[in-house]
C-alpha cells in the first residue's frame, strides 16, 4: 500500500509539472517572454513579502511554536520639559 501511493504521489507531481510547464510555453508563445517574466517576478515579490512578515517560529518533538513578538520601547521625548519653561 505504501509503494502504491509512493507511485501515485511520483506520477501527479510529474503530471503537475509537465502540465505547468506545456501552460507556460503556450503562454510564452502567444503573449512573449515578457509577460513570462512579469508574472515570475511578480510572484517571486508576493512570496517574499509574504515571509518576511510572518511570525518566527520554530518546531521541537511537541509541535510547531510561534515566538511572542517583540516588543518596541516607546522613546520618550523631552519636549515636555520645554513646554512647562514656556508656560510660566
């Protein structure tokens, strides 16, 4: 039963890929490298914003953890100092 779904699992990502690719040659035929390219970097742009903002984490042997983020220290201003001067 293993081995079989080992082939089934081999045989669709070959399938996938080959479906891919022939779509991606009909597109580069009819509408140019240029528009190949355009959607390559576009998505290459969506999957890097998307990583960077997500949460650091990581997995040990009781799961996957998400690390509580940090939190950023207010910097406080001494503009206060010069409006009470001010004031009097």
């Amino acid at each position: 039963m293993k081995t079989t779904k080992l082939i089934i699992t081999a045989t669709s990502l070959v399938l996938f890929c080959a479906g891919a690719g022939y779509v991606e040659y009909i597109l580069a035929l009819r509408l140019g490298t240029g528009f190949t390219l355009f959607v390559s970097i576009s998505g290459l742009a969506v999957l890097s914003g998307t990583l960077r903002n997500a949460p650091e984490g990581y997995e040990d042997g009781s799961g996957f953890h998400i690390k509580p983020p940090r939190r950023r220290t207010a910097r406080v201003r001494h503009s206060s100092t010069f409006a009470t001067r001010n004031a009097s």
